[in-house]
C-alpha cells in the first residue's frame, strides 16, 4: 500500500541553477486585441459584459466580485525541455492518496520565470483553438505586472461547472478542484447559450492564483493546492501516472505555448512537457499593461489629435527603466499629456522636460545647436515639423536618426530647411539605449520622450521675451501684454528667450516651460503676510531700471492704487536686495506679479506694452492675512520663525467680537502683545474662576459659529505646551455664542504664573499649539496658577547654621508648595525685600539651604505662594 501523503521540496535549488544557468528561454508577451476565442470566422465569442469587444483582454473576478482585467499574455517557448526549463514551470510536489491508492489531493510547486531579453521573437504555433500567431504588432519585453496564472485543467468549485457541457466543450471526470486560488478567471463555456442578458456568453469558473510582479531575471513562486472529489483519481486515469512521474522526477507539467486569447474552451488534460506545441494549453499566464500604462510609461506632450500623443493615437512612449532618460530626472503616465504649448508633461507631477535646451535660435536656412543632456550612453532620434503642417512625416522632419549619445551633454547641430515655415511648431526628440529604427509613435522598452513648442524665425526677426501671468492679466500680444526686444546681454537672471507670443500659466511658469527656464531674476519669499515687510532679490546682468507690480487685492488687474510697488528703481548689476511693505488690507490668495528691467527708465512705466531691451518676469506671489499669537517667544512658539500658531483671515471662524491682521507674531510678557497692536482683539475666554491645583476652572468662550476649539496650559512652566496632559482640550465642538469648557488643573502643576494657548477653527481633526490654519483665531493669555496652601500655619521648627551654610527646616502639609525666603536684618533695613533662596518644594519636603557670606546677619521666613487664591 502506498503511504497516504508524499512530499517532495528537495529539487528547488536544481530547477533555479538550471533556469539561470540556461538562455532566455521565455516567449515574448503579446496583447490580447481580439475576442477570447475565434472558432470561425463567423461564430465569435465576445467578452464579459463589462468589455463587450474584449478589447481589454482576459478578465478576472475576486471573491469579493471585484472584476480586472489582464491585457497580455506571457508563454513558453517551445524550446522549454530538460526537467522544465521553461518561462512556465511546475512540479507536484505533494501527493496524498486514499486507502484505495487513488490521489485525492496533490500540489504543485510553480515558477514563472521572466527570462525575456530585448529582440527575442515567439516561435509557437497553431493549435486545435482555431488561434494562430497573427499579432503583427510589437511585442513586450520587460516586467510582468500583476501577474496572474490560471490552471485550465481544474475548476473553482464542484458546483462551478455548467449545466450541460455541447460539443465543441467537453468535461473530464472526476474533475480537479482548486482549493487556494486567489481569484476565478472568464471562461467560455457554451455558445449555443441564448438566455437573455447572455449575449455575451461566459462566467468566471476557472482558478488564477496572483504572483505579483515579476522583473526581468526574476520569478515568481506559489504553490497551487488541488483536490479530487468523491473517488479521487484512480490509477488508469492518464492524470495520474503524469502527476506521480513528476512528483517522482520533478518533471514540469505546466506549460502554454499558444495565442491563446482565453482560458481554454474545454476542461484540460495534465500531461508532461516534451517541449513540442501543444493542442491545448493547461496554464495560461496574464499580466497587466493597464498597471504599466498608470505606472511605469513616460509619454509625450505635443497637441493631440494635431500631433499623435495619445495611447489611442499610438503616441511615443517609453517603458521607464531606472537611470535611463534625459536631463536630470523623469516621471510616468497613464496617457499622453497633450496640449497647446506642449507643456503637459511639465505640470503634470515632475517638471522632466528638462534633456533639452535649444542653444541657438531656429532660423530658415542656418545650422541650429541644441544640447541634449543623456544619464547614460545611447541614441537619439528627433523630428522638428519644418512645415508647420501638424505632422512629422514629412522627409525633411526627421532631425537627428539613430545619434550616438553619450552619457552627460551633448551638443549637437541640424540645419533649418531654408523652405521651412516660419512661425510656432513642435518638436519630438526619443532617446532609449536600444539601437534600430524609431519612429515618432508607438512603444519603446527604455528610455525617454520630450516634445517642445519651437519658433521657426526669418533671419533679422526681432525676438521678443513675453510675460506668463495667468489668465486675466494682460500677458497676450492681443491685450498688449508686456514684450521686450532681445538685446544680448540684457535680461534680469542668468538667461533669456525668446517667445512668439504671451505664454499665460494659471502659476505664472509657461515662460519657464517654454524653451529655457528663463524666469530666475526675481527671488520672492514664499509668503507675504499682511502688515509685513519682506525682501526680494533682483538680479540684473547690468545696470538699469526696475518697474514691478503686485496685484494685492487679487483681482486679476495690477492697475489699482498702491499695486507698483518700484517705479524706475535703479539697479546696479548683480544681486539687489528689495524691501517691499505688504499694506494691511490684501486680499489673501496668489495673484500675480509684474518686474520688468530696462537699461533706461521709461517715461510712463507700464505693465503693457513693449520696451527696447531688457526682460519681463511674471511670478505667483502668496499673499496671506494671517491672526498670530502674542505669547513670549523664544520660550514658546509665536514667530513665524519658529513656526508659531497663525490663522487665515478674515473668516467666519473667530473668538469673542473681533479679530484682527498681524503681519507676525506679538510676543510680549504679558501675552497682550496683539491686544495692543491694532485691534484688542484677545477677548473671546474669560475665566469664571481661578486655576487652583487639582481643581476645575470654568473658561467661557464666546465663538461666532459652530467650529472646533483647542486649547493648552503650560502646566510645569518649563516654557512650552508639549508636556503630557498640557493639552487641556482638542478639538472640542463649539456653538455659535456662549460656550463653557471645563479646565482641570493637575495636582502636580507648578505654582506661579504661567501661559494659556487656545485655537478656534473649522478643523474637527484639532490643532497643534504651532502650525498654520485656514481659518479662525489664536488667543494667547497670562494667567496664574494658584494652591490652597497648607492646612495650618507654617512653623519653623529648626534654623541651623554650620560655617556659611544656614539650614531651615518646618512643618509642612503634603501637596502643598513651599518657598523659603531670606532678608537682611528687620531692625535696622527700612526697605525690606524677602528674597527666595533656592527653588520651590512640595510637602512633605520641609527643609532648605542657603550658603551665607560670613559676618552677614539674616533673617528667614518660609511662604506657600500664591496660597490661597484671591477671593471674587
């Protein structure tokens, strides 16, 4: 009698020297572009009703119904032959059988194994599916995502299996039950069904189990666990004697070498790998280009449907592959980032538009020069639409084919046709490390894409710089926007373009994307705060004039009084450093900003129109009217420097009648530092009580809406708000009006004074005592802790000198605090002045210390301060 379970897991470490130490023996992966299956010309089947044309490929469903999609398909070559030294491996490696010696249960140890490399071609052919290799599109070379391997020769459940099983579809009996699978994959069952609602024949029966994603050189392992219902498989059941020969030698039972668009019509048979062509594929293995699209693409950015940028358009991309691109960094996409300046891909995430920069203008009939900046050595391909025809198919569009490149800059030279067009137009430049031909679409296994808006001159065209500000300010040539004449020479920054027109940003940056990052003459702060005074630093190439607006009510014109905030300001060449006072009443939000230089101070200075020489930059300003807080700061956190609470303003959101601006925190020794400057505004809690040791005071708090309100004492007075159980309230929900909100005071606190922070806002999450708010008010505030004091009167009951050092000691109740004091002789000293010696101790501690100078007289007395409180 046979044992009831055998295991093997010796042979593993074989399988993976074998597969390593082999070639790439992996087929390429293909799209599914068709339907599932094809039986005839005119008898397909469709996919699930989710993708009626199964355009996406196969689909699959969780237990929890959730419906994916893999669009390729991974195979085995038919070379794949000496114990399974395949893309797709599998042996069973457990096997438990009945009394009877049939197999009721066995699993299988599976690889897959991505051993791909670049140019490999598939050589499997026709099989009994009516599927032939007909895909002529190009194949996929690189990480397998999210990849998925479904086993055609079990089923999901017993009761997952049709009602009737009509020809071509068969069964084979007993049937194989999966019993780990991750999800169930499309299977075609019977065309023949009509039921309504079925027009798109088909359920989710067969096994998947998920293996992730798998690299290049990489695989991926699972164990699939099955079992034989009822009887189990006996021994004249051809599935067993191909389970036990390769439980025995190890021997690969998984394999699929056709183009099969589906899981299999028919339940699958398991047999051992000969590595011939297969009739029916037991396993398929799907994987997703949708991840790979959302994930690791890079597109291009040209206008589309004018140039073909879009997937749907076969638009350039490229796989992105770790240290390959150009210029200093790359990003990915889902699709092509098309629009009108080809600047999508900028805005979009990273600004990785950076490879190339385009030395020399473009003028008809000349040599034009441009660096492209490579991470590693390769090729580049380039076409520049000469003929401003929206197409790069013209002959002479290609610019640079199959370039030599090397890792670092590249200067390269093309000549402008002398027929070319003169005006704005786009150029593509491709780089990846692959060598052959390239096109200005389709898909490329590494590398990179960038698209640039050109301007294609006639020689002696004027260049012109233009603004970028957003919509609204007058940045077009058609509303007279700011231009000035390219002298060489005079600009503001380290550089200058030149532009056709206006190049309006919501963020005053498509100067920037167009051609050079030219806009790095004006350095502003990153805020400017009402009431403040902030610097800016304007670097001119040479000596000349400054002229600037700043919109400060935000209102899309910078023609309103106070908006030019220099008029004819001369500047020397280098760095100038600028003070700007931000006025009071700005409207908080990001406007934008006009500097134009001149060599010469313009009679009328103006934010339109053009000027001679020099530059014009538009930058976003962020304009805030922030409410600070006034407690003492360093100790605690009030100045914008040290990230101190401030809230936006004005809103619906403040404590007690008002609220006022700051331009920054008031810190002041009594927190009333924003009570004196402009508006009394700290008035929204009032104490009802005292802050007593281990008692509860009542705070009434006046709020103007609903909202949230935060608030900390600085309980051991150590001089911030971040010790436990110092954040006496967070969050708490306030109504409009009167509210009371309970303070506790610790036992354990400090005596003395101290400082209260409280926040009010719109944010349920609570606030921190530092940090920026959108809405509401800080109020900061200066109270006193006080204690009840000891039960009796305070006696000394030992005063000890030894030398110079003076000992006191009294009868002291516990929890109480204690302060010893010292003064110089009562009978003779009019003024007397009680000095405390050492700090303060808390019962039952009852003895002090103080060292006294030899030949001083001094008297002691011993006080529990700020005991007991002060009455009403």
């Amino acid at each position: 009698m046979k044992p009831s379970t055998l295991s093997s897991f010796g042979g593993l470490a074989l399988l993976i020297t074998l597969v390593c130490a082999g070639t790439a023996l992996a087929a390429p992966s293909l799209p599914i572009t068709k339907p599932p299956v094809t039986i005839s010309p005119t008898n397909a089947l469709t996919g699930p009703e989710a993708d009626p044309a199964s355009a996406q490929g196969q689909w699959f469903m969780d237990n929890a119904g959730t419906e994916s999609v893999r669009s390729h398909e991974f195979y085995d070559d038919v070379s794949g032959v000496s114990m399974g030294i395949a893309a797709i491996t599998g042996y069973v490696n457990s096997i438990t059988y009945d009394s009877a010696s049939n197999i009721v249960a066995f699993s299988i140890l599976a690889t897959i194994w991505n051993d791909t490399s670049a140019g490999e071609v598939s050589t499997f052919g026709l099989n009994s599916h009516g599927e032939q290799l007909n895909f002529a599109g190009q194949v996929y070379v690189g990480t397998l995502f999210e990849a998925k391997l479904t086993a055609s020769f079990a089923i999901t459940a017993i009761t997952n299996v049709p009602a009737s099983w009509v020809s071509p579809y068969s069964e084979v009996l007993p049937y194989i039950v999966a019993t780990n699978e991750d999800q169930a994959a499309w299977y075609c069952w019977n065309t023949n069904d009509q039921t309504g609602g079925h027009d798109t024949p088909g359920d989710y029966f067969v096994p998947t189990w998920d293996f992730g994603d798998i690299a290049i050189g990489q695989s991926g392992i699972r164990t699939l666990d099955f079992i034989v219902p009822g009887s189990g498989l006996d021994p004249i059941d051809s599935r067993y004697a191909a389970l036990e020969q390769s439980f025995t030698n190890k021997s690969d039972v998984l394999f699929n070498r056709s183009l099969s668009l589906k899981i299999s019509q028919w339940i699958d048979s398991i047999a051992a790998d000969t590595g011939e062509e297969y009739a029916g594929s037991d396993v398929s293995v799907f994987h997703d280009t949708n991840g790979i699209m959302e994930e690791v693409l890079d597109f291009g950015d040209a206008p589309d449907p004018t140039y073909p940028t879009l997937l749907a358009s076969d638009g350039a991309r490229h796989l992105v592959v770790p240290g390959v691109y150009m210029g200093a960094a790359i990003d990915t996409e889902a699709d092509g980032q098309p629009n009108a300046t080809a600047t999508g891909d900028d805005i979009n995430k990273s600004d990785d538009e950076d490879g190339v920069t385009f030395v020399t203008p473009l003028y008809l009939g000349q040599s034009a020069t441009v660096d492209v900046t490579c991470s590693v050595s390769g090729f580049l391909w380039a076409w520049m639409d000469f003929d401003i025809n929206g197409s790069w198919a013209g002959p002479p569009d290609m610019i640079f084919s199959n370039q030599a490149v090397t890792a670092g800059m590249n200067n390269l030279s093309f000549s402008v046709p002398v027929s070319a067009t003169s005006g704005t137009s786009f150029a593509r430049f491709r780089f990846t490390t692959q060598q052959g031909t390239l096109s200005y679409t389709g898909l490329v296994s590494d590398g990179e894409v960038e698209d640039y808006e050109v301007t294609l001159r006639e020689e002696g065209e004027e260049e012109l710089d233009f603004g970028d500000a957003g919509v609204g300010y007058p940045t077009l040539l058609a509303n007279n926007g700011a231009r000035h004449v390219i002298v060489p020479g005079v600009f503001m920054g380290l550089q200058i373009d030149a532009e056709l027109d206006g190049q309006p940003h919501p963020s005053a940056v498509g100067d920037d994307l167009a051609n050079l990052a030219d806009e790095d003459g004006v350095t502003l702060p990153a805020v400017f705060v009402a009431g403040s005074t902030v610097q800016v630093a304007v670097v001119a190439s040479v000596a000349g004039f400054l002229n600037a607006w700043i919109d400060w009510n935000s209102n899309t014109s910078w023609a309103d009084p106070g908006e030019q905030v220099f008029s004819n300001l001369s500047l020397s060449a280098g760095i100038n450093n600028l003070a700007v006072l931000v006025p009071l009443t700005v409207v908080a939000g990001g406007p934008h900003s006009r500097w134009r230089f001149t060599t010469y101070a313009p009679p009328i200075p103006a934010f339109t129109g053009a000027e001679s020489d020099g530059e014009v930059e538009d930058h976003e300003v962020r304009l805030e009217v922030l409410d600070f807080g006034d407690a003492p700061d360093p100790a605690y956190p009030t100045l914008l420097v040290n990230d101190g609470a401030r809230h936006r303003t004005p809103s619906g959101y403040y404590l007690g009648a008002l609220i006022d601006a700051d331009p920054e925190g008031r810190p002041s020794a009594n927190a009333d530092g924003d009570d004196v400057d402009n508006l009394a505004d700290e008035d929204g809690v009032i104490p009802q009580g005292n802050f007593v040791l281990g008692q509860t005071n009542v705070l009434q708090v006046t709020a103007s809406t609903n909202g949230y309100f935060d608030g900390w004492i600085d309980f051991n007075r150590d001089g911030d708000w971040s010790d436990a159980g110092e954040n006496m309230v967070s969050g708490l929900a306030l109504t409009q009006g009167v509210n009371y909100v309970n303070a506790a005071v610790p036992l354990g606190a400090s005596v003395g004074e101290t400082y209260a922070r409280v926040r009010f806002s719109s944010s349920a999450a609570g606030l921190l005592p530092t940090g920026m708010a959108t809405d509401g008010e800080v109020e900061d505030y200066k109270i006193t802790i006080y204690q009840q004091g000891p039960s009796t009167n305070i006696v000394i009951t030992k005063l000890v000198r030894t030398g110079q050092v003076a000992r006191i000691r009294w009868t002291a109740t516990n929890d109480v605090t204690y302060e010893t004091q010292a003064t110089t002789n009562q009978l003779k000293d009019t003024n007397i002045s009680w000095q405390a010696i050492g700090g303060t101790v808390v019962g039952p501690v009852n003895e002090q210390a103080e060292t006294n100078p030899a030949g001083r007289l001094r008297m002691y007395r011993v006080v529990a301060p700020y005991a007991p409180p002060p009455g009403p």
